[in-house]
C-alpha cells in the first residue's frame, strides 16, 4: 500500500532542480497564480483603466492628478523610454521631470493636462540657459574717491523663478564709488521653450577680480537689453555662480537619461558614462563639480533608502551622501551588469534588476542572483533579459519579456525559493505609490494589475517518487469551491519490455468527495496538476478511501 501524498503549500516552480528533488510545496510550472500565499490561489485579471494610443507603440507610462486616486487619469505615455521624477517642495502643480527623449524637460498639470489626451500637452526644456552675450560697461558719470576695477555678468531668470548661470564678465571698468555706468550689449534671450521673464545684473565689489563674487544690482525685462548702474546698494550674492571651477549652474546634460529624485532635494540623471546630481532644490541647476565618473556606460538608477545605485554594462555602483559633493561611491561589489533599463524595480530594502545570469539584486541584505538555485542562466537568458520590463506589485517583482511572444513572472526578493509564471506580459508599467497599485500597458489598454475577477491559474507538482512501484486508489481535492480541474499522471518503466509507460487521468470535480483512480498498474512516480479559477487548500492521493480519515 502506498504512503499517503499531500500536495499542498503551493509555493510556486523551480526549473533549476530535478523534479524529484523539488520540496514537496513547489512545482515544475505554475501559471497566473498569486505567490506567499502558502495554497493555491488564482491570481485576478487585469483592468482595463483607460486607453491610449498605438500610433506609435508608448513605451512608458506615468499618472498624474495624484491628489486624486483615479486610475483612468491622467496618463502621460511616450513612445520612447523614458523616466519620470516629481519635483520637491510645495509646488502644487505635480511638476515632474522627463529624461531620455531628446534634451531633458518638465510638464505639470498646468501645461501638460490641458485640452485633453494624449497627455503631455506640453513640456518644457528644463534647461535655463546662461546667456553668451557679454556685458559692455562704459562710465557715464564720475563718482568720488578710490578708484578700483569692477565687473558685471548677466543671468536669465524663468517664469518659474529659476536662475540660469551667469555669462562671461565683462572687460573691467575702472571707476570711483558713485559711478554711473551704462551696461549695453546685453544680448537678447535664447529662442526656445524656456519661458525667459527677467534678467538679473550682478557686479564685482571694488578691486577684486572677475573670478570673485558677483552681486547683485538690478533686474529688468528679459528683453531688455541695455541698462545701468546708477550707484544703488548692491545686494545678494549671485547663487548661481561662486567663482570655483564646476560651480555654475549649468542645463542638464543634452543627452541626458534615468531621472530619479533622491534625498534632501537632490536628483539625480545619467549620460554616456557619468553620474550627474543637481543642486538640491534646483532641478535645473547641474554643477560639473557634482558630475561622477563611472567606469562603465550607465544604463539605470534605482534607490532604497538613502542608497543610489547606478546600474551600467558592468558591476553597479553604489554612492552614499546627504549632498552632491558628499555623495560617494562603496568598494564594488558583485559584478552584475544591467541588461535592460526597464527591468530595474527599487524597493524599501534594495533594487533589485535583470543582469546576464539571473535577476541582480542589492540591498540591505547585500548583493546577490535572486534565482540562483530556481532558473540556471541559461534557462534564465532564454526569457531574454534585454527585453525585460519590471515593476513593483504590493512586494513582488513583475516582470514581462519576449521570448518570441510576451509572457511574464512574479518573484518574491524575500522569499527567492521559486517563480510564479505569468500568461501574459506587457509594453510598459508604471507602480502608483498613492493607490499603491500596479499598471500596465498592453498596446493601447492602460491596465490595472491583478484587480479583477479569477484567471484560471495551473499549477505542476513536482515528481512524487515511490519507495516501490505502487498504486493510488483514490485522490480527493479541498477547495474554497468547485469546479477544480487536476490531472494525475502515473509513470513506471515496464519490467518486461523496459518502455517508459504513463498513465494519464484527468477530472473536473464539482464537490469534496473522494474519487478513485485507474488501477492495473504500479506506478513508480506520481505528478498532480491542478487548474482553477477558485482557491485550492490540497489535493491528496491515498491507496483506498479510508486513509483520508487519517489524513
């Protein structure tokens, strides 16, 4: 008589191990299932929020109007990929910058939501151009006493406030206290979407250089091109410039990319090989002195904590700091290149992202492959990590890629023991932190993740082997409620031709009874597949009905 079987736990697949070797819980497939649920549990449908266009295919996605949890608005979609980052501080119009098509911008509810989808409306350069013409100065009017050098520089100011770098000094003017001097040559603005209001003078104390510091006199129009020193008191000192190299508040970089707001007002963005930082609380403002050098071409940032990590085509780095310049890098860890920007998902405790051999991760626990032990990396690279795009539901990573078709995985980081399979991927994510809900991007359908009714999820077990060849009389099922569909397959060599035989046994059960098996076989193993759309607590097999009592 054969010893009982009780499949139960349903802790999801491993494809590493032998299917013999598997834990009684995990299998060697399960498909739409929802993980750390310690049974069976079908995970829910997607939902349809709203739709957006496929003309070209968005490869991004992003929700505004957060002040209201709406998940069929408003959808900002680009058909390149992007990164999003909100801005700090009180602003009320959720501005949120976008790198990584063309020259880094900005939009906000203001401009980008106005007159209807597809949103954004309208974006704005981020940068804050310094202006290139150089001041003239020429006295008017004689003052009184001393005679010293002084120098003057210009700046743009935005609609927004935002001060750009000054422009190159101007030639010194010797001049006694109470001069009047004439500043002409001003230049006009830049053309583009900067939203130049004003423009701002500054001007050197008597007898220093023009590497010293400037400030400030006057602002005027930002057409104005021409005005003057009439002697007033001079005031505060120019931000935006100190007189040491790097300091200037330049653009961001042109080909700027991977925006991610920081700490303490800082974000951060990459290009080619560097690691840019802004001044904090000043999103437009990116000193060279704050630049980083990487070893390798960057590809992604993600965060935990105060932890930044810069993701490249070989090992990451991670920088430390409560400012720019304090920001430092820890000796390497690991070497785990990024093999897809999309894949990389931050969390409270690490980030994790797809690398050559399996799914990287870092954190507080250290750094490690989440799926050494479930996927080998060469089962691992046939999901084709290049095309992996990743986000974050409750504390899961969620991935999709295309291995010839879109498919997708659930992992648990704090539990990587298994894989939860999923039938279906997607074209873009985007995690909500206020609904704290999870949306993809299927074509044109803007799709809340697991938020509808029961798919039908399947689930493997892992081959039961016997201590000798025997026969299950009879198996039964406990469900939340019916109809549960299980597959059991009996397999054993025949002693006496040696062939592989098998046989196959398929039920859809309406209640909990018992139901025997086929007989007129020993079977030397035993695999159970169950396929529901309902919750499963388990499914046991025993050699007559009454072993169940005991069960």
């Amino acid at each position: 008589m054969p010893s009982p079987i009780t499949l139960a736990g349903f802790k999801g697949s491993n494809l590493e191990l032998d299917a013999h070797a598997l834990p009684e819980s995990v299998g060697v497939n399960a498909v739409d299932m929802e993980p750390g649920r310690d049974r069976f549990v079908p995970l829910k449908a997607r939902v349809t929020r709203t739709t957006v266009s496929t003309s070209p295919q968005r490869l991004s996605l992003h929700r505004m109007g957060r002040d209201v949890v709406d998940p069929a608005n408003y959808w900002l979609t680009n058909s390149n990929v992007v990164t999003y980052a909100r801005t700090f501080g009180t602003d009320t119009t959720e501005r949120t910058l976008i790198a990584g098509d063309g020259a880094p911008k900005w939009t906000n509810n203001v401009i980008g939501l106005g007159g209807g989808p597809p949103y954004p409306q309208a974006l704005r350069e981020l940068a804050v151009p310094a202006p290139t013409s150089v001041p003239t100065a020429t006295e008017v009017t004689p003052g009184t006493g001393t005679a010293a050098y002084r120098f003057y520089v210009q700046t743009f100011v935005n609609d927004l406030g935002w001060e750009s770098a000054p422009s190159g000094p101007s030639a010194g003017i010797l001049c006694m206290p109470g001069a009047i001097v004439d500043l002409t040559a001003l230049g006009a603005p830049p053309a583009g979407n900067y939203g130049f209001a004003t423009r701002r003078i500054y001007v050197t104390q008597p007898g220093t250089g023009s590497d010293t510091d400037f400030y400030f006199l006057r602002e005027v129009s930002a057409a104005t091109t021409t005005t003057q020193d009439d002697a007033r008191e001079r005031g505060a000192l120019l931000a935006t410039y100190d007189g040491t190299a790097g300091s200037s508040w330049l653009p961001p970089p042109a080909a700027g990319f991977g925006v991610l707001a920081l700490w303490n007002g800082m974000h951060a963005m990459l290009s080619s090989n560097m690691l840019h930082l802004c001044v904090p609380n000043a999103p437009y403002a990116w000193p060279t002195k704050h630049d980083k050098s990487l070893k390798s071409a960057a590809v992604a940032l993600g965060k935990w904590g105060q932890n930044l990590v810069v993701l490249t085509t070989a090992e990451p780095v991670v920088y430390q700091g409560l400012d720019p310049l304090g920001m430092a890098p820890l000796p390497p860890g690991l070497n785990h290149p990024c093999r897809s920007a999309r894949s990389v998902v931050s969390f409270a405790d690490g980030v994790a992202w797809a690398s050559n051999d399996g799914l990287a991760w870092i954190g507080d626990d250290g750094q490690r492959i989440l799926t050494a032990g479930v996927l080998t990396p060469e089962q691992w690279r046939a999901l084709v990590p290049t095309t992996m795009i990743a986000g974050r539901w409750r504390g899961f990573y969620v991935c999709a890629y295309n291995d010839g078709s879109s498919k997708g995985f659930i992992f648990d980081p704090k539990r990587p023991g298994s894989i939860f399979w999923l039938s279906n991927g997607f074209d873009a994510c985007h995690y909500d932190d206020i609904s704290q809900a999870l949306f993809v991007l299927e074509g044109g359908n803007v799709r809340e993740f697991a938020a509808g009714s029961n798919l039908t999820a399947t689930f493997n077990s892992k081959r039961f082997l016997q201590t000798q060849p025997s026969n299950f009389g009879f198996a039964k099922v406990i469900a939340a409620s019916y109809p549960v569909g299980v597959q059991i397959t009996s397999r054993w060599n025949d002693p006496d031709d040696g062939v592989a035989r098998s046989v196959v046994e398929t039920r859809s059960l309406t209640g909990p009874g018992a139901f025997a098996l086929k007989s007129g076989f020993l079977a030397e193993s035993v695999e159970i597949q169950v396929s529901s759309a309902v919750e499963v607590t388990s499914v046991r097999l025993a050699g007559h009905a009454g072993h169940f009592k005991a069960l």
